[in-house]
C-alpha cells in the first residue's frame, strides 16, 4: 500500500506483524524484547507528544535499534495544546524519598487520555501495515494510579479497536497485548535481564537534568530505583547529583 | 489549570462546557450549532493530520466563529505518516457521475481508525478543559461506509473514555452525543438552515482544486449535492469546472 511502506527497515523483517509502543523507558523495552522472543515482526512506534524531555526519543531510537525492531517510527502529536499534566504544561513533578511516600491519588503526572491517543495512533498505524497485534507495556505498579493502565481499559480499547476499523469489521481482529500488566518493577526487570535488554539504553524520569541524568526523587525513577534492589540486578542508571552534593 | 486556558477566546462563555469536533464540513458545523442552541458553551477542536486540503481548517475557523465558539483549537497530528487512505497517501480519491454509483463497501477514502484518534484528542481536549460532553458529527448516510460512523462505535468508545480517563474513574463520565447520526442528509441540512448555519463557510470535497472550489464529484460532493436538492435548500457550494467544461 502506497505510503505505508517504512521508510527506513534497520532489521530484516519475518514472523507476523506488530506495532510495538515504544516509550524509551523500562517497561515497554522489555515488552519488545518479548514481541521479539515470541517471534513477531516489531514495528516500534514513539509519540512526541511535546513531553518535557526529549530524550525519552532517543532512547526509543537505541532500544529499537538494540532489541531488533524492523523500524522505528514518530508520531508527532502536541498534547501541550491541551495541558492538564506535569508531564505536558507548568505544572511541577513531585520528588519524594522512597516508594512509600508516593500517594494513592491519581498523580499530577497523569496525562489526559494519554494512553487513549497512544493506542489509537498505535491502531492506525497497524491497520495501515496490516499487523493485527498491538503491544503495549502498562504494568501493574502503574496502574494504581493511572487509570488507562487498568485490565479492564485495555479490554474495552480492544473491543472499541474492533468496532473502529475496516480490520475488525472485516473479521481479522486487533489483540492488545500487555504481557507484563500483572507483573511487579522487579519481575519486569528480571524477565528483561534475561531477555538481554540493556536497560542502561532507557530512560523513566519524569525530571531529568539538562545533561540526561535521572534525578532519583520521582516516582518513575523511585519506582525504577526499587525494582533493580528487588530484581538483584545492577541499575545502570545515570543519576544526577542532588542539591545536598549527594546521589540520590 | 495552568496550561489549559484557552488562548483565544472568541464570544463569552456561558452554560456548561463542551468540546465539539469541527472538520470544516456541513455535518460538523450542524452538530456545532445545535450544541449552542442547547445552551453548551462550545470549544471547537479540528484536528490537522495531513489532510490534502488545508482549506478545511480554515473553513473549521470559519464556522467556529460564525456559530459562536467560545474558541477554536487546532491540533496536530500526523497521520500521513502512517498513511493508508486516499485522503493522507499518494491514492486516488474515486469519482462517480451520482449518488446510485457509490458502492456499499468502505470506501479507499476511510483513513485507519481516524475518528478514534480524532476521539480520543477531544477527550484529553475536555479532560483538561473540566467538559463532560463531547459532540461529534458522525450521521447515518456516512455509516453505510465508514466503521468508525456507527452507533456501536460511538457507544464502546464512551465506555472506554470512562475506563482510560480520571474524570471517568472519579464519576464525572463523560457522555459523547451525536445529535445527527441517524439523520439524513437533506435532514441534516434543513436543521441547519433552520438554526442559521452558513453552508457556504463549509467544505465536504474530498478533491478540491487548487482554487478550493469542489470537484462536485467526490463521494462527499454527491452526498453533499443530494441532501441540498432533497431539502429544497439553494446549494452555495463552489464547483470547479470539469474536464469538459461543464460544472457537475
């Protein structure tokens, strides 16, 4: 189909087709590392949704470059015009000490309908390929504070997915795949250190100096910091030194 | 909220807030007007993603400003990148002589998943913006071929936007109204001359000459050409000339 082909194949492409959301974090690394496992053709898609840091799209760029996806495209889509989110408009990240602090609220980090628009860019760009499944890394330590990254959201995308497009009215339906939604930060990290992922490539700061370092005192990088304790494995992650002089 | 302020505001805001999705075309500017004639403060939202014709989103303006938008926001989004239809990849838009030659199938002009996407940005739109209701300009003639037109679409997407959203979750759902869906089109026109709509601000033509006037033979421009004669109402559409020197 004219305009659909991707514009730069960096692997050679075999197996059946998959659009792969791709962050630039940990969570959905390790989720191509196992489309890639399970023998699918991976198309990495990214958003630049006008996030405070760019960086998140390079290090999409070197993940999919890395782990093996056919291609690697970006969508650009400005959800700064809308606002609402410390990730989007002036609206400052929290910093805690430790995971414990971090508060059962729905979080000033939530982006309106974020995952919602993702998966939507991520349903057309299938369809325009002709690949029926989607993954996607939400994940059980996000989902008590985001809604979109809950079980029964992901289902009802599906079911809207195949209700939305020419595929599923045709009868070659869409599969939302999340295989680590039930998993903890720790089992992903391990499941991804088996995988070979090199999580030294990612990035899952909310608020990272201008140079690239996490700053250690969010909740990704809380998050991120006690799953690599748990998982017993080495955190490759560049921290920035605090106000005190100190590393996190 | 900081970020979420509308930067232009048009007319002064009174009643309760909704977003309403402006492509520039007659359906949509109907829909608009039947929202401030019940009393919604209406902030217009279009979405530029890639189209062949930039000229409706100037017609959009028009209309927000003609039926009284509070404002008019226009989002970016690249759907030429993905490509996959004849509105957004190098596929030619076909052309009948009438309306009988139209065939039940979806049409090449269906762009993958385009109302989930156009959705989904209008529900971060209204997330941001506190509106709960969300109008959209879908109607029964364009459902015989477009999925993403029918009613079960629409119902399994506003269930979703209330599983993917914090309002949604928090109990303040959001309720996506198609006032015109099972109207035709001659019906569509006569509400809208009966409310005052200016039919000559919009376009429908999916292949417009360079000059902007309608190719008058266009899925869209027949449609379009019918519902004007069916409701008895003067057509104020600009046509282009045709190959053989007539107007359509």
């Amino acid at each position: 189909m004219s305009g659909t082909v991707p514009s730069e194949v960096k692997h050679g492409e075999s197996g059946r087709r998959a659009v792969v959301l791709l962050s630039g974090g940990l969570d959905s690394a390790t989720v191509l590392a196992m489309a890639r496992r399970d023998g699918f053709a991976c198309h990495a898609l990214s958003v630049d949704y006008g996030q405070r840091h760019l960086g998140e799209l390079a290090c999409a760029a070197r993940v999919a470059q890395a782990v093996g996806a056919v291609d690697h495209k970006v969508i650009r889509v400005d959800l700064r015009a809308i606002g609402g989110s410390a990730l989007t408009a002036d609206i400052a990240v929290p910093h805690h000490s430790s995971v414990a602090e971090i508060g059962g609220d729905i979080p000033v980090t939530y982006v309106p309908a974020r995952n919602l628009v993702f998966l939507s860019l991520a349903l057309a760009h299938a369809e325009a390929l002709g690949a029926c499944d989607l993954f996607l890394g939400v994940n059980a330590v996000d989902y008590s504070g985001y809604p979109d990254c809950r079980p029964e959201f992901i289902r009802a995308f599906e079911r809207t997915a195949n209700l939305a497009t020419r595929e599923g009215v045709l009868g070659r339906p869409f599969a939302i795949r999340t295989p680590i939604i039930s998993m903890s930060k720790a089992e992903i990290i391990r499941a991804g250190v088996s995988l070979g992922v090199n999580y030294a490539l990612t990035t899952s700061c909310y608020d990272p100096a201008a140079d690239g370092a996490a700053c250690g005192t969010c909740d990704a990088c809380l998050l991120r910091r006690q799953g690599f304790v748990e998982a017993g494995a080495p955190d490759p992650t560049r921290y920035a030194v605090t106000r005190t002089g100190r590393r996190p």
